[in-house]
C-alpha cells in the first residue's frame, strides 16, 4: 500500500501507526472513500483474534492437525505425527 505525503506527515502528527491503518482496512467498514473501524468493530475484532488464538493454542498442545480435502469435502482428520 502506498501512503501520500500527506497522509504520512498526518500519521506522524497524530500517531497513528500503519497497523492501525492496515486493521481499519481488514476489519473496518466503507463509508464512500474511508474505511472506518470504529470501537465497536475493534472489539469484535479483538474477541475473533482471541477466539482463534485460544485454537491455535489448541493445536499447539495436539502437536498440530492434519485435514485431508477432496473435491471441496473434508474426508479426514487426524493428529500430525510428532518426530
């Protein structure tokens, strides 16, 4: 993503990170040319971050999960073998 010089001297005076720009654009909404992520939106977000972290934590303890997929249908699950 490229960012105007306007827009970079902007982020600098208002300390506003280019992650806070890039979450604004994965979980923000559109209101004609401006994403917006609002509290709200930022929560949710966060509560689905959380809830995938808490998975992926999951998997970690099983050592890892394989899913074998044919034609758009999962046909097997099992725990990835530990060397």
């Amino acid at each position: 993503m490229r960012f105007s010089r306007h827009a970079r001297i902007r982020m600098g005076q208002r300390g506003i990170p280019g992650r806070m720009i890039e979450l604004a654009r994965k979980h923000g909404r559109i209101e004609g040319d401006q994403w917006v992520l609002d509290i709200r939106e930022a929560k949710a977000a966060l509560d689905q971050v959380m809830a995938e972290r808490a998975a992926l934590l999951k998997v970690i303890d099983k050592g890892g999960v394989v899913v074998v997929e044919e034609d758009d249908t999962v046909r097997d699950v099992f725990l990835q073998a530990v060397p």
